[in-house]
C-alpha cells in the first residue's frame, strides 16, 4: 500500500482535519476538496474503480464533513419544526428523516438527514452550508427555549452490499434488525458511536457517528480490519452512484434560488400541518402558482465522459440556452452518458432532445426517466440484496 506524506498536501490550520485524516492518507487518499469548512478526500484512485467497489462489495468513506447542528432544550421539537416544511410530529424518538431547510422565500438553504435522539435533542446532520448559524439566528428572535450547537462528532459511512455482513461482524446480530432511517446508540470496545442506516450511496448501507473524535483513527482501522475478508476498500462518495439514483447535491443540483417543486420533491414540503414552518406562505404561493422549471433526468450522446462535469454546461434548442446541466457522469454500468439538468418546465417532457457542449464537443441530450437505476431504492432499504458487475 503507498504510503503519502502529509506534507506533500501542503494543508494550513485554518481548514479542519477530520479525526479519520490520518488513516485515510495512509490508505492511499491522493486528492482532499474542502466542505463545511473542512477537508474530505475525494480521490483514491480510479473513481470507476471505487463505483465498482462500492456496488459489488464495500467502501469506508470519510464524510466527518456532515457536520451536525444539535438542537436541544424544552422547545427543540418545536424549534425543529419552524426550520423544515416536512411533518415533524410524527417522527419517533430514535428516526431519522431526509428534510429540507428553507428560507422565508422558499428556497432551499440545505437538505440534511435529520435525527431524533431524544424527545427534545435533534441533530441535523449536514450538507454543505452554514446552517449552524442560520439556526443560530433564528433562535435568538425564535422566543423559544433551545440550545443550538455543533457538537464534536464525526461520522463515516460504510456503504455497499457487504456493509451488512461488516456490521454484524463489528457488533453482532442485534445490528440485523436496525431499520432502514432509523438510529441506535452503540458502544464497540469503549468507542462511543450513534449508527445509522443511512447513507449517500443508493445503496445498502449505515453511518457510524464517532462521540469521541480523539478515537477516530482506532475506528478507522477497527472497520478495515473486519472488513477485510469481505472486500473492504477505503473510497470516496460515488458521483457515478450518486448521479445513478438520483441522489441531489448541494450547491450543484440546488441552491438557495431553488425550491422543493422544481426538484419533484413536493412529498417533502406538508402545506396543511398546522406549525408555521419558516417558508409556509411563499412555499405555498409556488404551490399554487406552479413552477417555471424542473429537473430532469439526461442521457447525453457522445464519447464516455472523463469524468465529472466541474462547470454548468449550457443545454439549447434552436441557438437559445433553456436548460443548464447540473450534474453529468458517465456510468460504466449503464454504459452512457447521465446527468441531472434543471430545465425550462416547456422542455421538460419525456423526449425533448438538446444540444449540448460537453469537453469532448458538441453532442445531443435528452430526457428520461430519474432514477436512473434502481427507481423504488430497494437496494438501499433491503439488506439481503446483492449486486453484480456487468463485466464480471
């Protein structure tokens, strides 16, 4: 295994290591990108190599970057509430749920995974963005009595089809019965952790929340160690998996200009609950009004892409830009060109072909149905699945 040198990153102070830093330069982490304020590795390799990893056997990614904004005090669950347009009322102790946090015009500031650890302590488990003090802000003028704070805790995820067999080997067979967005608490050999079934892959998979940071490495090499006879790699969060099932990021396929019914996700903004959740009146505006634009589902022609699109490419008809490409791949299992684009609602139609520019030249686009595999997310929700390589 090649061993790199911290020092060939060239890393200041100002920006956070995680506590998995260490152990993840040892296991070949050769690129890190910056989110919330902290490193994360993105490159272990071949990224196709890491999709195949990941679908086939397992991978332990470092994701110590979702931050959490914990909100605790008498009035947490009605402070939770004011921050999502998703019903809250009925999420037990112990659940998780995917939510969005939106502002007073209805756009979307983030969309994290909430968790319900006790009756009055929530974490919101982040994706890229300053909730911490956006929750902050709203609590002082809130009137309400709540502590909010980003506590120290770092989580990883380890995702595919083995993930489950890894597990039962760390903690045994009472990890079998953790539900699909629900949590536990754990203790493995005196290292404090919160466990999720969870994960940003579309595929079978958990978090495991580290309580004790100065512990990380140990868990590091804890997970590898049992999941060697599985197939265990260390690898990065999959945009070729990601991009597959549909899976949103922020700050490509979303922003604070967008809302929740150009992304399809009407199921997640609840209008007739009775909490006036920040948004409530705008949200329903767009509700009634409709939408000007939606996001849809490409496939683009052309050569297989090198990788990751790193601008918004611009998709036309007849010379005019109606569309922008959010998030483009090539998939080696499908073997095609995917992408995720936000579109002028008239040209979001089953069908509706474009012209796009992509690095490798000019070629067409046109729109499908999303997700692009695996529509119902049984994979992710059923343990017992197992997928294959189509090469073998």
């Amino acid at each position: 295994m090649a061993r790199l040198q911290q020092k060939e990153f060239g890393f200041g102070t100002q920006i956070r290591k995680s506590p998995y830093f260490d152990a993840t330069v040892r296991w070949g982490a050769k690129g890190f990108s910056v989110y919330n304020h902290m490193y994360i590795p993105r490159d272990f390799g071949d990224p196709e190599q890491n999709f195949w990893n990941l679908v086939n056997r397992a991978i332990l990614c470092d994701v110590a970057v979702e931050r959490q904004v914990e909100i605790t005090g008498p009035d947490a669950a009605k402070f939770t509430q004011m921050l999502t347009p998703r019903d809250l009322s009925k999420c037990a102790v112990g659940q998780c749920k995917y939510v969005l946090i939106t502002n007073a015009e209805g756009g979307i500031l983030n969309d994290p995974i909430l968790l319900r650890l006790e009756e009055n302590r929530f974490w919101l488990s982040l994706a890229d963005s300053d909730i911490l003090l956006w929750a902050q802000g709203v609590a002082i003028h809130s009137g309400l009595d709540v502590r909010i704070r980003e506590p120290e805790v770092s989580p990883l995820q380890l995702q595919g089809p083995e993930s489950g067999k890894i597990m039962e080997a760390l903690f045994g067979d009472s990890i079998n019965d953790l539900r699909y967005f629900w949590l536990r608490e754990y203790d493995l050999d005196g290292i404090p952790l919160i466990v999720s079934r969870t994960g940003w892959s579309s595929e079978l998979g958990y978090e495991l929340y580290l309580l004790d940071d100065s512990r990380g490495d140990e868990l590091w090499e804890k997970i590898m160690a049992a999941g060697a006879a599985f197939g265990l790699q260390p690898g990065h969060t999959s945009t070729i998996r990601r991009v597959e099932g549909g899976m949103l990021s922020y700050h490509a396929d979303m922003d604070t200009n967008t809302n929740p019914y150009e992304l399809g996700l009407d199921r997640l903004v609840e209008l007739d609950i009775e909490a006036d959740f920040i948004g409530k009146a705008a949200l329903r505006r767009i509700r009634d009004e409709g939408v000007s634009r939606k996001l849809v589902g490409l496939v683009i022609g052309g050569p297989a892409l090198r990788g990751p699109n790193s601008s918004f490419w611009a998709l036309e008809q007849a010379g005019e830009q109606v569309g922008t490409i959010t998030s483009a791949v090539f998939s080696p299992r499908l073997e095609r060109n995917i992408a995720l684009a936000m579109v002028g609602k008239d040209f979001s139609a089953l069908g509706t072909d474009f012209n796009v520019e992509t690095p490798g030249g000019k070629t067409t686009a046109i729109v499908v149905e999303k997700p692009f595999f695996d529509p119902g997310k049984k994979i992710a929700a059923t343990p017992s699945r197992r997928i294959t390589s189509l090469t073998g």
